[in-house]
C-alpha cells in the first residue's frame, strides 16, 4: 500500500464498530482494573515464588505485619478497599470476582471482535507496523515529546510513529500478556496443565507478572488521555466519537464527556447496589458467569503437577478457625480413635467409616500447590483416600448430582460449615480425602482428622475438619442456596475452577 493509500485510509476516518470497540474497551478496562484492585486487597502481598511465606514478598500493599506471638490465619491480612477506587469496595472478594470474571468476559469478547474487524477490514494498516523504520521513527518522536514539541502528522494520521507502536502493543501484547498471566492462576488450568503454569515460574510469578501488566495499562492509560489533550482535545473526541477529526468538535466533546461521565457514575451505582443488596448482585452477575465457571470447574481433568519433596513449603498457610464444639473436642482428645466419617442422602449404601477403614479403602499420595481463593500457594504432600473409592462403596444414585461436605467448624453465622462440590469432580484423581499432610498425621489447623482435597478447585471447597458427607440432587434448598458457607456469607462462586 502506497503512501496516497495510507492517506485515503486515514480520510475514511473512525468507522462506526471501531469507535464502539473503543468505548466498551474502556468501560471495561475500568471495571476491570477497579475489581482487580478490590481480588488484590484479600492478599496484598505479591511473591516471586509459590510457597507465599511471611516477609519473603516483593511488595506489599498493607501496613499489617504477620504476628510472632500468636497462630494467625491468612484472612488476618485482608484489608478494607475504598469503594472510590475498587469495584465494590471494603472486604468483598467474592463481589469483587465476580465483576472481574463479568468484565473479563466482555473485555475478552470486545477484544476478539476488535480484532477480527480490523483484520478483515483493512483497518489494521494504520495500527500494525509493516516497517522496522516505525522504531528510529517512534524514539524521534519520543524525544519530540520530552523536548515539549509536538512532531509533525504522520502518513498514519492520526497517529504518530510512537503512538502506532504504543497501540498495537498494548492490543497484541500486553492484552494477550494479561489473559496468559490470568490464566495461568486458575488451579483448573494448572491442575491440568502445570507445564503452562511452571513456563511463567508459577501461580505467584503469575500473579506478580499480572501485577505489572496492570501497572502498564494503567501507565499506557495515562500517557494516552494526556497526548489526547496535548495533541488537540477537540479534534481527538471527533475522531473517536463522530468518526472524522472534521466533524463537530463541540458535539463530540459534549458527547464524549458524557460516556466518560456516564461510567463514573455507572461504577459508583454499581459498587453501591453490590454493597447495599450483596446477594442480588451475586445471583445477577452469576448469570453471566457461573455458566463459563462450570465449564471450567468441570471439563478440565488433572494431570501430575510434577512438585517433588525439595518443593515442600517450610511453612503451609492457615486459613480457617478450628472447631471449637465439644464433639470434636473429645474426638480430638481421644486422638480420633471414635472419629467415624457418615456418608448419607441420595445412596445406595449409607456408610460410617473410621479412619482406619478409609485408610484401608486405598491411598493416594500427590504434591500439590494448594491455590486459597486470596491469592497465595502452599506446596504439600498429601496422603489419603480417593473419592472414587467413597464412590465406589455407596453407590450415589442416579439423582445425585453434588456431594455437600459438612465439617465440624462453624461458619461466620455460628451454623455448621458446608461446601458442595459437583459429582464430576469426586470422580477426578484429584479429589480425594486427606489424613496426612508431609509424612504426618494431618495437623489440627489444616482439618484433622479428614478434610477433602479437590486439586482444581480453590482452597476454600475444601472442606476441613469433615463431619459427614451428603449426596443431593440440588445445592439450592440449603440455607442461602448459593452452594456452601463461604458462596452464602461471603458470596463466592460456587464453581472454583479459576
């Protein structure tokens, strides 16, 4: 394409689907950026390895220090997000997911039609360089701009040689860069493809490596909005709102600051309604969600993680209260010598099971990193009994389709803790019931007697401390009816996969 070619692509102006893309990239990206905020402040504390031990972080965003003198429990270091800057705002992680997973699905959609359109309408000409000569170009005008000048237009008008290279950057690598990094948290896509994870240094690298994505959007964002108003506010909202830098300047503008004006407001009502009526929005936004989230909490089977001993974490994270009921008080008091375990509901076989009898129904030993829904990683060695062995000796029926794993512990409500986990992934080798952790009885804090280990889920549908085991049709008729404890209180997903 010659040069009279690039100027008649830039006389056609913004066309309409471009513009669009555009604003819907930007109303994301917001909501994106405010709910990443509100996962990061669960944990905010960010490693270059996956063991997540105290003090060993690259940086911290808390004044909270990890007590010396006392257990402490993970939860411990959440700290209250402003709902001015996180989506919604003070200690909700679970609201603060499920707008994530929302905007990402249309961020991620946007995205791909963005780019199939630019692609098949020749658009991609102005934005991707077909030239090593775009790099000496773009430092020229680098340099233009730190002198404070403004470098004359391109043949690419209307951008300049940097902007073109800052632009297709940020579309074809540092968007990718993100989705990748994203990615690679999710245990269902680490459970079955660790070799993903393990190639960006782990779920913690990961997460670090995401940071800093975001810190570079956020850096892109700024420079961007300021060369729209030092290179001609008026002419810029033409371009990007009417289609033409020619078209009414006035209009534009008006226009513009009214969509931008618009999603400030849409971010403050949302981030109200979210912390005013919690559960409304959950179920609202699970609508959207919870379908994609089964696909991926279902559909992906694990594979060998490859960890060996020489990964073991010195010291495994907490989370969670232990029991404090007497029953378990004497269980524990006896060495859970009377401990019995009670499968029941929708069974062919009820069974009560001791610790011996499950010890002798089979045995599996994995080294898994342990994925809590906060943000940090453990590794361990576990030993315990698969479920397919539980399976096998009740015999769910035909109506069953989710296993509620009741524990001895109480939930923030003072009722006794629950998780549902789907019955597709009791049949997975990855789920099992555990009663050793590194070589050793399973500790007190980390569920003993029993607590179940579901390797593509998050940390919290393993259930610690298990009292018994329900097999039903359907989650919903139990208590909130969003799935467990922590989806009733705390309004998490019910499907854990990522």
């Amino acid at each position: 394409m010659n040069v009279a070619s690039h100027l008649f692509l830039a006389d056609l102006g913004f066309p309409l689907w471009l513009r669009a893309a555009h604003w819907i990239n930007f109303i994301f990206m917001g909501l994106l950026i405010r709910s990443g905020i509100q996962i990061l402040s669960s944990y905010p504390r960010l490693y270059w390895n996956d063991h997540s031990q105290p003090g060993t972080e690259w940086a911290r965003f808390t004044k909270k220090s990890i007590p010396t003198d006392k257990p402490w429990i993970t939860l411990d270091q959440e700290v209250v997000a402003p709902s001015w800057l996180a989506q919604p705002g003070e200690k909700h992680l679970g609201l603060g997911r499920h707008w994530h997973f929302f905007s990402i699905l249309f961020w991620v959609l946007n995205g791909v039609v963005y780019v199939i359109l630019l692609l098949a309408t020749g658009e991609w000409r102005r934005l991707i360089p077909t030239s090593w000569s775009i790099v000496p170009d773009a430092l020229h005008t680098f340099v233009t701009y730190l002198t404070f000048h403004l470098p004359p237009a391109s043949a690419f008008h209307p951008y300049d040689p940097l902007q073109q290279l800052a632009y297709a950057g940020v579309v074809f690598l540092l968007g990718p860069f993100l989705i990748v990094t994203g990615a690679a948290q999710s245990p269902a896509v680490g459970a079955r493809w660790p070799g993903f994870v393990r190639l960006l240094g782990g779920k913690q690298f990961a997460r670090s490596l995401h940071f800093l994505g975001l810190l570079a959007f956020i850096a892109f964002l700024i420079v961007h909005l300021s060369l729209v108003v030092i290179t001609g506010f008026g002419k810029n909202m033409a371009a990007i709102v009417l289609g033409s830098q020619d078209a009414n300047q006035g209009l534009a503008v008006v226009i513009g600051l009214s969509i931008i004006a618009a999603t400030v407001i849409g971010y403050g009502v949302t981030s109200r309604a979210s912390l005013v009526n919690p559960r409304r929005m959950q179920r609202a936004l699970g609508v959207v969600i919870h379908p994609v989230m089964r696909v991926v909490a279902t559909k992906m089977q694990p594979t060998t993680q490859g960890f060996t001993k020489q990964d073991l974490t010195a010291q495994f994270l907490v989370n969670g209260e232990p029991p404090t009921s007497n029953s378990y008080a004497q269980l524990l008091a006896e060495n859970f010598r009377g401990y019995q375990l009670e499968v029941n509901g929708l069974v062919e076989q009820p069974l009560s099971l001791s610790l011996v009898t499950l010890a002798a129904m089979g045995s599996t030993e994995q080294i898994t990193r342990h994925e809590c829904i906060q943000g940090w990683t453990s590794i361990g060695a576990w030993q315990g009994v698969p479920m397919t062995a539980i399976l096998a000796a009740c015999h769910p029926t035909a109506e069953a389709r989710y296993a509620i794993f009741w524990s001895y512990s109480d939930d923030t409500e003072g009722l006794p803790f629950y998780e549902s986990i789907d019955l597709s992934i009791l049949k997975e080798p990855g789920t099992y019931l555990a009663y050793a952790l590194n070589d050793a009885p399973l500790p007190v804090p980390h569920g003993a007697p029993l607590r179940l280990r579901a390797e593509t889920q998050l940390g919290f549908k393993m259930v610690k401390w298990i009292k018994s085991i329900e097999f039903v049709t359907d989650y919903r008729p139990i208590r909130g009816g969003q799935g467990g404890s922590r989806e009733d209180e705390k309004f998490y997903d019910q499907s854990a996969g990522i």
